[in-house]
C-alpha cells in the first residue's frame, strides 16, 4: 500500500533510487563520488552500503560514463548514471546525442537504451561560469531522448522511478538548490512492476496526480 514519507527534495531522490535497486535487479548506479562519498550533495549516501558493487564510482570522465551507460544498457542493464554538474554533459554530448538517443533508431526498434542520466543545474552562490548553466531547452531538441525537470519533493521522487522504468534514454535535471529545501509529505510505496516491459503509466498521467504549481492569468 502507498504511505507517505516527510522528505526534502534530495531525500525523495535518493528514496527512489532505492526503490530501484530494490525492485529492479538489473539497475546498476554509477558516477563520480556517488559511491563511498555518498555524492557531492549527499544524495546517494549509503546505497553504496546497501547495494554493494552495483553502486560504484567512476573516473572523471563523463564520456566514459555515459559511454559505458549505452553498451550497458544495450546488453539487458538498466544503468542510472550521475553528471555531477549539467555543464559537464558537454564534456559526453556525442554518447548523449549520437549514441544513446539514437539507438532505437539505428536499430529499427530492435534494440532499447534504458539510461536514466541524472544531473543538476541552475545558479547558486559561489558557482562559476561552468558550473552554473541551465541548458534543458538544448537537450529536449534532441529526438529519441526524454527530459524532465522535477519542481518538488513529490516529482523527483515520481519522474526519477518513471525514467528509469522508460526504456529511452531520460535525462533527469535536478536542481541543487532544492536538494536541502523545506520538507514535504511525499507519497510512496505502492505496487511497482516487475517487469518493466509492461510498465505502469507514468506518474505524470495519471489524472489524480496532476497539479497545477502556481495559477496563472492566461485564458
């Protein structure tokens, strides 16, 4: 049955991550520092502990992550890798791009890419140039990849289990000033598929779970 969970908005990341791992054997977890770290902003923090080997650390090199992401993923894996800046998904744009959005088509539909990429953006304090762009609009010009950009507690926690049961490539685009933000009552468990060849319709379907976040003045 769904209960519900008084969560932060990183908190609700990392709760669905552990869903994931949980629930879908062959989801494996990687990136820089997400392992024995437990992430730059602590949004990973003990799934390395509870996961073992399927949660691991990687070199720095974005190409290499995403990279390995697309072979893994090809091959029956269902890889959630971590870009710890959004900027430096410049650094892997060609797996991104010419690689992991374009495998169904290559394929004729024969083969599926289920990556789920996270990341985070915006503007805070002290963040340099390279660390501080907003670039979504540039990714969801690119077809065959999906792209959501969770506002609250309850969306990460939604739209990160929905991108990982997506077999396309997602692009998950947290926002790091949010991480720490006020706590929220976040609804979660449930039944979840096994089989994600048959999956649920995503949250942002379903007409109970619509919201409208701030009304506006349009007709």
């Amino acid at each position: 049955m769904p209960e519900t969970a008084n969560l932060r908005f990183g908190e609700a990341v990392n709760v669905a991550l552990r869903r994931a791992l949980e629930s879908w054997p062959e989801t494996l977890l990687y990136g820089e520092d997400v392992a024995r770290p437990g992430g730059v902003f602590g949004v990973t923090r003990r799934l390395h502990r509870d996961f073992g080997d399927r949660v691991f650390d990687t070199p720095i090199s974005e190409s290499a992550i995403i990279g390995s992401a697309v072979g893994a993923a090809m091959m029956g894996r269902r890889p959630i890798v971590e870009i710890m800046w959004i900027d430096f998904t410049l650094v892997g744009i060609d797996q991104v791009i010419n690689q992991a959005a374009n495998v169904r088509y290559v394929s004729r539909g024969a083969v599926r890419a289920p990556i789920t990429i996270r990341t985070q953006q915006g503007s805070t304090p002290g963040s340099c140039a390279q660390h501080s762009q907003s670039l979504e609009a540039l990714f969801a010009h690119v077809p065959g990849l999906r792209v959501c950009l969770p506002s609250t507690a309850q969306d990460a926690y939604d739209l990160l289990l929905s991108a990982i049961a997506c077999d396309d490539p997602t692009l998950v685009i947290e926002s790091r000033a949010l991480y720490n933000g006020e706590h929220e009552q976040v609804v979660i468990g449930g039944e979840i598929a096994a089989d994600r060849r048959q999956p649920a319709p995503p949250p942002w379907l379903r007409p109970d779970r619509r919201h409208v976040g701030r009304a506006g003045q349009d007709g």
